[in-house]
C-alpha cells in the first residue's frame, strides 16, 4: 500500500502529465473526423464555446476534489460522503472499460507502425483494414501488446513511470504533429482544407451537433471517470486550479485544432470526403501518404505521433483504477497494475473480436466494440459528470467560496456548477438514451 503519496515533482511536470491524459485518440482520430461529419467551422465554434464555458466547471471541481482529498477516486468520494462510494466505482467501471476498445486501436497503431517502418505497404487500405482488423489472432496479440506497454509505466510509479513518459513522449509528439501539420498545409488542397475547418457555415447547425459536441468535449478532457481527480490529488499545494484547468483546455484543444490543420489540406487534396468516419486514420490517410512524396516517412511519423497520443492516455485510465484499488483493498502498486490489466485483458479480447468471429454478437444492435464505445461515451460519461456537478455543488459545503472567494468568477462558477452544468447534462442523457 502506498504509504508516503508521491506527488508531481514539478507543476510543469503535472501540467504536461494532464496534457498527457488528456490529449489521444480522441484529438488525433475521432475529433477531425466528428468535425468533418459536423459542417467543420460551426462545429469548431460550438464545441470552444461548451469547452471554455460549461466543461470547464466539471474539470475545475475533479481537480479541486483531487487536491483536497489527496486520495484515489473511491477514497475521495467516500471521504467526501460514505454514500458515494459507489460512485466512486462507477468511476473506476466506466475508467476500466474505456481502454477495452481504446487499446484495440493501439493495437492497429502498432501494426501501422509496423507497415510504414518495414515499407510493406498495401495496395489498397479498404481492403488491407478489413482484412487485418477481421483476423483473429493478431489484432488480439496488438491489443494486449499495447496494454503491456502501457502498464510499464505506472508499475513504475508516479515519478519514475508515469512523469518520466510523458515528459519524453509529450514533446516528441507536439513536434511530430508540427512537422505533419507544415506538411500538410504546403499540398495543393490546403486551403480549401482549412477554409472548411475555420469557416462556419451556419446552415449546418442542429441539436445533435451540441451533444455532439459535449460528449467529445467530455471525452477528451478525460472528465467524469476519476483520471483528473487522481493526476490531481498528486498536484503540489501551491498549484492554481482555475489556471491549470484553462491551460489543459487551451493545450487540448490548440492540439486538437493542429490535428484538423494536418488532416483537412491532406483529405482536401485528394478529394476524399471529410466525413470519411473513423476510417479517416486507418484507410483514407494511409492511402493518401502512399500516394505522397516519401510515404514511407510520413506514413510512419503519423503513427508514432498516434501511439504516443495514445499511450499517454492509457496510462491515465490505468493510474486511476490502481490508485483505486491500492487503496481500497492495501495491495501493492504492483499487484494492482496485475490485476488492472487482467480485467482489461478480459474484456479487451471480445472487442477485439467484434471485427471477426464475435462481429455478429450484439449488444443493443452494437458489436461489442461499438456498445463499449456507446455505453460510456453517451452514458457513463454524461451521467457521471452530472453526479460529479451535483455533488460538487450541492454537497460539498460552500466548495466554491473556498476556493474562488466572492468574486465574478465564484459567483458565475457556483450557479454553473449547480444549475446551468446539471441541466446541459440531462438533456445530453437523456438525447444520449
Ligand atoms: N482524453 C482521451 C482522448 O481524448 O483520447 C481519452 C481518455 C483518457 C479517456 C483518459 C479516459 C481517460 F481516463
């Protein structure tokens, strides 16, 4: 059991760490392609608006939970209420059953990378994905290859895993997504590429693109399942929780913005249709590098920036439940990476499979990837968020004061937190049902 907490060793550290958590797949893979279903620029303009207005409030309260309790997820809402313990592992549910398809795409990461390093590339992607996605033992032997190398770093620890790959990894990725992004924007397609990113078309607005927008707001901030809490509660005393928050949310979405930049001039070039969907990444941007001077390195400069976005995250989802469980069943950070990664590894495999032998079981209609997916993407996150506001706000005596003191910013973050947050949230479950 960990006796003595350890803490960041620097803000930066802690800065770069959430950064780390917080920008992946959901940046590089699912934003420019929910942008590109989305019309774009009003899509863009919606979600800075719900990211700097109303995500905020939910991101501010985990990390203040976090620096007060000084605990992980469980432990923090038991202490805050022994009644919400349960909530507390409704968090680490829905923190363990995000990697079961995110670390599936790890796996197709690592195979991609291997593709472009050896210079075996296909012919043609479409044919290429569904043929290595719908095998049955290598996708599996990729998924739990990604999840072994993420365990390596919070076996580690804090300090000598979990800090110590992010800051080598982070860096390394922030510049590989320049490199990509000045390349992308020297191609021919590039500026009707980026007029179809920063230009709204106001005609595209709906409904749907709020919630839309909110889910991936939610999911790539990494609110509503504990992991902000518990990169929290190792945050030093003197950290600013107003000014931390809004730097993660500038860097998330600067990254996310520099990932449309590096996508849309490529995807314009070649006439390929922006709402291409999640096969965006794995057929039609292959494809494209292919057919571009030196695909090989491109090719492969992209899938390490992808793995890297990836394995950043992963290992935030796996810190929150050994946190967890460290403390709740006095085991050691070992045994509780062992066992974490067990319970991935079990669940991990069916959904893998949904691409070949177990494509016809469905749950609600959904493969089992998919239902994954849906299930805490639309439900687990929302709902969980909701009860993260309400208890914030209602439940923890005078949270706001403390922290913000009677000014603008207190006043407007109380009523955020109480009414305006919980009830955007019932109407995204509700839709999300
Ligand atoms: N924020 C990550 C992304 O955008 O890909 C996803 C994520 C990270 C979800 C960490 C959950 C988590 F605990």
């Amino acid at each position: 059991m960990e006796k003595d907490r350890q803490q960041w060793s620097s803000h930066i550290s802690f800065i770069i760490a959430t950064v780390g958590s917080a920008v992946g797949l959901g940046n590089i893979w699912r934003f420019p392609y929910i942008m590109g279903e989305n019309g774009g620029a009003i899509f863009l303009l919606t979600y800075l608006l719900l990211i700097g207005f109303l995500c905020v409030i939910p991101l501010c309260c985990e990390l203040l939970i976090g620096k007060i309790h000084r605990t992980d997820t469980v432990s923090a809402f038991e202490k805050i209420n022994p009644k919400f313990k349960w909530f507390g592992w409704l968090c680490i549910l829905t923190v363990l059953l995000i990697p079961c398809f995110y670390f599936v795409v790890g796996g197709w990461i690592i195979n991609y990378i291997w593709i472009f390093l050896s210079n075996n590339i296909p012919d043609n992607f479409t044919n290429y994905f569904s043929s290595f996605s719908s095998q049955t033992w290598v996708p599996c032997i990729l998924t739990l290859f990604f999840l072994f190398l993420t365990a390596i770093f919070p076996y580690k620890g804090v300090n000598k895993g979990i800090e110590k790959a992010n800051n080598i990894m982070m860096p390394m990725f922030v510049i590989m997504l320049f490199i990509m992004a000045l390349y992308a924007i020297s191609l021919p397609g590039a500026k009707e590429g980026l007029t179809f990113m920063f230009k709204p078309d106001f005609s595209q607005f709906d409904k749907q693109m709020i919630l839309t927008a909110l889910g991936q707001a939610l999911f790539t901030l990494s609110i509503g399942m504990g992991a902000v809490l518990t990169y929290g509660s190792y945050m030093r005393e003197d950290t600013n929780i107003v000014k931390s928050a809004y730097t993660l949310i500038i860097c998330d979405t600067l990254i996310a913005i520099t990932a449309g930049v590096m996508i849309f001039p490529i995807v314009f070039s070649f006439g390929v249709t922006p709402s291409a969907g999640a096969t965006l990444a794995f057929i039609s941007l292959p494809e494209m590098f292919a057919q571009l001077p030196f695909p090989t390195f491109f090719g492969f400069i992209f899938f390490v920036l992808l793995f890297f976005a990836a394995i950043t995250s992963g290992i935030s989802m796996l810190e929150t439940a050994i946190a967890s469980f460290i403390n709740q069943f006095k085991m050691t950070r070992e045994k509780a990476t062992i066992i974490t990664s067990s319970i991935i590894a079990i669940i991990s495999i069916p959904a893998t499979l949904s691409f070949s032998i177990l494509g016809d079981f469905k749950l609600l209609g959904k493969t089992f990837f998919d239902f994954l997916d849906y299930a805490t993407s639309n439900i687990l996150l929302p709902f969980n968020t909701l009860l993260i506001c309400l208890i914030a706000g209602w439940c923890i005596k005078s949270l706001w004061k403390d922290n913000f003191g009677e000014t603008f910013f207190g006043y407007a973050f109380n009523i955020l937190l109480k009414f305006i947050a919980p009830i955007v949230l019932i109407f995204v479950l509700i839709s999300g049902i």
